[in-house]
C-alpha cells in the first residue's frame, strides 16, 4: 500500500501540472510585452496604463514592462523575453529619438523581427503633450522635455517629474485621449507625406498606436 507521503508527493505533483497549464493560458486579449530603454517615464505611463485596466478583466490582459540594457539592446532583448516563456507575446520596444544615432536602423531591425516599434521624436514627452491639445514644433529633447513640464505645470497646477508614477492617471485626468490620438495621427501622417523617416519627424510619435490598440480590447471587453 503507497505510503502518505507518496500520496501527497503524487497531489503536489498534480498541482504543479495543473498550475503549469494555467501559467501558459494564453489572455485572452493578449500578452503585450512592452521594452523600453529607460526606468521612469515610459515605464511608468505604461504602469500607469496597466493599473487603469478595470479588475474584473485583468486576466483578460497582460501587459508587462520590461527595461533593455541600452537602446541599442532593446530588440536583442526584447527577442531574449519573448523565447524564454511558452505565452505569444504581442512584442513592442518603446523609446525616444533623444541622441540616438541609427534610432531609424533600430526601427527597421525591430520590423524585420516581426517587433513593433512605438516610437517618440525628439522625447516621449511629445506625445504626452498631446493629451493637452498640442504637439510643438520642437527639435530637441532637452527643450520639449523643459516646454511640457511647463506645460503640465499649467494645466494640472503639479511639477512635472519624471519619475512621477501617477503620471499617466494625471494626463487622462487633466487631459484628452482622442485629442493626443488625433494630433499624433495628423503629424505623423504628414511626415509620411513628405517622405520623412522617424529620425526626421518631429513633432511626432508611434506609440499612439500601442495606447489605442489596447485602450480599445479593454474598452469592448468592460
């Protein structure tokens, strides 16, 4: 007769199988893997997204934010997260034109590994600027990042900070979702039009593209 110790051995071992089939259910929305090369503000709008999702279709959805090394390293190790577990990822790398230098070749080597690129030309706070009814025809990062704490500032009567992590229900709070869409669509469109590549576009963005795309799997699935 099997000892109570094999006995339970043998439960456990059930468990774990059962718990093993639940950890590669596939959400049923999708599992958007989400790379970007910095640890604060596009991370933490993105948090700020994720937390927004209402409780009762959480497993409906995964989004999981995941830091690069460098930029450099953001489709080699967007590639590395996706291998290392059974789920299909809906793969996305995030990130800025800033200094970049082949930010355009990045882009093209993400496509060429079937990885979106959702990107911000000069900075991520471009298309945040846009939740306020404005893309300003800035350059640099350095200046937009300056021109939209001053902005935010404005707006919310809060300092703008970078490693704000309720700054992503501040700008649906403060701010307007379809009016930030409808002026990065614009601008980009405009871009393409002239033949410009995304080193090339500024004021402009792709990472609209990702926000809506989930803002509406969670809107029609409450």
């Amino acid at each position: 007769m099997p000892s109570k110790g094999k006995n339970s051995g043998g439960r456990a071992g059930k468990r774990r199988d059962r718990n093993a089939r639940y950890a590669t259910r596939e959400p049923i929305l999708g599992y958007y893997l989400i790379v970007t090369d910095t640890e604060e503000t596009e991370k933490n709008y993105f948090e700020g997204l994720k937390n927004s999702i209402p409780l009762e279709i959480r497993d409906r959805i995964v989004i999981k934010v995941e830091k690069a090394k460098t930029t450099y390293n953001l489709v080699e190790r967007t590639i590395e997260l996706c291998s290392s577990q059974a789920q299909q990822r809906i793969p996305w790398i995030v990130f800025d034109r800033d200094q970049v230098k082949d930010f355009d070749g990045i882009i093209r080597e993400a496509e060429r590994n079937d990885i979106h690129a959702g990107w911000s030309n000069p900075c991520f706070e471009i298309w945040m600027f846009a939740y306020f009814g404005e893309m300003p025809n800035i350059p640099d990062s350095v200046t937009c990042c300056s021109r939209f704490a001053d902005r935010f500032e404005k707006v919310t009567g809060q300092l703008y900070q970078k490693n704000d992590e309720e700054v992503y229900r501040k700008l649906v709070q403060y701010g307007d979702f379809d009016t930030a869409f409808r002026l990065a669509e614009r601008n980009l469109a405009r871009a393409l039009e002239d033949g410009k590549k995304p080193s090339e576009a500024y004021p402009g963005c792709t990472v609209h593209y990702l926000v809506k795309e989930i803002m509406d799997k969670v809107s029609g699935n409450k």
